[in-house]
C-alpha cells in the first residue's frame, strides 16, 4: 500500500515536470530558412547541408563561367587558399575545401597544386614565385619576374555572417565568397558569392 502511494507521488511530481519542458519548447519559435527552396534547417548556425549547397552552386558557376576552359583543350592547375572564417562559428573549412576540390577535379578542366601550400592567399603567391630557381620543379613552368606562370590560378575564399534583429526574430546572413585569381597577374578574373539565409527566435543561438 505505502509502494502505491509512493508511486502516485512521484507521478504526480513527474507529469508537472513534463508538461513544463513540453511547454518551454513549444514556446520557442521555430527555425526556418530565408529560402523556402532547401530543407528544414535544425538551427540557425551553419550545417554540413549549408557547405555542400554553397560549394556547388559557386563551383557550378565557375565552371559555366567559361574561365577555366583551356584554348588547347588542356588542363589549368589551381593552387587552392584556405577559406577564411569571418564568422562566430568554429567552422571546419577543410570540409568545404574538400567539396570545392572534388567538384572541381570531377570537371576534367584542372588539376589542384599541391607543391605550394599555405593558408594565406597573398603568402601563397609569395611561396609560387619563391619556386624560381629550384632544381626540384621544371623552370620553364615557373614565373619569371614580374609574370606568374604556374600554377595558372589562385583560388581563395571567405565566408562572412552578418546578424540582423527584426522584432522578436533574428535574422543570419552568411555570405560564402570565391575568388579566381590569375597568377600571372594577380588580377582577380571571376568571383562568385552564395548568400545563405535563415530565419528564427532572436534568442535562437547561432552555434
């Protein structure tokens, strides 16, 4: 008898309990995409799926872009920068270089450098005209001096996050830049950006 009654209480003390968590996650709004177009986003911070939809689209866009069809019908070579991390996220951007590399290596229109490593766009031009008198790579595929010859394009890139309050919702912009830029000028020749936006409660953590 006194098992039963001990049972009634803590039923009665857990349902309370329940009903109120219940309660507090109903009462936050929910998450949505700015772009009713792509999936349910499990929060306003960026995902794998957010990665992968950018990286395609900018990739897409440079390869119809016509820049990288070569006039012999050969191969460019890229020397790929890092991604700059402009953000409040611990972003891995090895995960977002990887797809950007695998998309471009898959269209047969270049092959990606990995002579010259570094991850800062303006050291890694410093370190390809450094490659000038070593014995280990063909000479006549390196820059002389005041002109870049290889690799034939720099890819660098850089994704920003800006926050907006509207009321009782926030709103979070993230902006993933590309630039081409050609060695042999240190001209940017094409630059492509993905805007991502997403939708949701302004106490909505973005991390």
């Amino acid at each position: 008898m006194i098992l039963k009654k001990n049972k009634v209480k803590l039923l009665a003390f857990t349902i309370p309990f329940i009903f109120s968590a219940c309660t507090s996650t109903s009462n936050q709004a929910p998450v949505t995409y700015v772009n009713p177009q792509t999936s349910q986003p499990m929060s306003l911070a960026l995902e794998y799926k957010d990665f992968k939809a950018a990286a395609d689209e900018l990739v897409k866009e440079l390869l119809e872009s016509g820049i990288l069809d070569h006039p012999q019908g050969g191969r460019y070579v890229i020397a790929v920068a890092t991604i700059k991390n402009d953000t409040t996220q611990n972003i891995d951007v090895d995960q977002l270089l990887s797809d950007i590399k695998s998309t471009l290596l898959k269209s047969g229109k270049v092959v990606i450098s990995g002579a010259v490593s570094t991850t800062d766009k303006d050291e890694m031009l410093y370190e390809i005209r450094k490659l000038r008198g070593n014995k280990e790579f063909n000479q006549k595929t390196l820059p002389g001096q005041g002109q870049l010859i290889a690799p034939d394009f720099l890819l660098s890139g850089k994704i920003i996050q800006r926050t907006y309050y509207l009321g009782n919702k926030k709103k979070v912009e993230y902006y993933f830049i590309l630039k081409l830029i050609d060695t042999r000028t240190g001209l940017v020749v094409w630059e492509g950006k993905k805007v991502i936006g997403k939708l949701g409660g302004k106490n909505v953590s973005t991390w």
